[in-house]
C-alpha cells in the first residue's frame, strides 16, 4: 500500500504544479495581451490607422466590418484600409475585460472604442461602440490579432 500512496501523492504534486504553471503562463498572456492592445492604439495614433491594423495582423486575420462584411488576410487589412477615408479618421479604445487560455496562447479582449473621422468638408463625426478582439501567440513571441 505504501509503493501506491507514495505514487499517488506524487502524482497530485506533479498535477498541482503544472496547475500553477498553466495559470502563471495564463496571467503572464495577460499581460503580454494588454501590452499588445495598448501598443496597437498607440500606433494607431502615430503611424495611422491602416499601418496599426496591418502591422498587428495575424497573416490569417479577419476583420468584420460595415454590414457584416468580412475583410480576411493581412494584405486584405491593409487594402481596406488603404481607402482615402480612412486617413482623416483616428480610432481610441481601451480593453475592459482580458483573458488567456491556460497554456498562454491565444486571448481575447473586449472593451469600448470612440472613433472619429473627418468629411470632405473638415466636419468631425464621432462614434462610439464596443470591441472584441481574439490574440494569437506568434512563434517570435509576439501577439497578433486573428479577429477584430
């Protein structure tokens, strides 16, 4: 009986810490997910939005815009973005809700956005609304949006 207990216990211990290094990989995404979120709005800010989009892209991303239009690939991103309408307009947003699967490779956020934009006559329009995005861990490491 005593092979049997010592197998046991062993066993519950080799559980309980691959338990915990799910949930350290797990919070650690986090982290890693939030820094991605606020480096996409930033580059946003800076470089514009169809660079920011483009470059945060998985090379399988989809996008769903307008009436449920589905914009797929990272070249496809970049071309939808391309429109002239586009460089007049800036986008804001921050992610109230982050989570990562145990094993610290795919996420998802949530949150709200505040977009504005400019028409031919220089008058801004703002509109608001709320955000879902799923991360995917890369190979080098980096995160990378595969829905937006």
């Amino acid at each position: 009986m005593k092979p049997f207990n010592f197998v046991m216990s062993l066993s519950l211990l080799i559980l309980s810490c691959d338990n915990k290094k799910q949930l350290n990989n797990s919070s650690s995404a986090q982290q890693e997910i939030t820094k991605a979120e606020n480096d996409f709005e930033e580059m946003a800010a800076e470089k514009g939005i169809a660079e920011a989009f483009w470059f945060f892209a998985d090379s399988n991303a989809v996008i769903k815009r307008g009436n449920d239009s589905l914009i797929m690939g990272k070249e496809g991103i970049r071309n939808y973005y391309a429109a002239p309408h586009f460089k007049t307009a800036s986008v804001k947003w921050s992610p109230d809700f982050v989570e990562a699967s145990a094993d610290g490779t795919m996420g998802y956020t949530y949150g709200k956005y505040i977009w504005q934009s400019k028409d031919t006559t220089g008058k801004l329009t703002e509109s608001k609304g709320l955000f879902h995005t799923v991360w995917k861990k890369q190979t080098d490491r980096s995160w990378k949006y595969v829905w937006d």
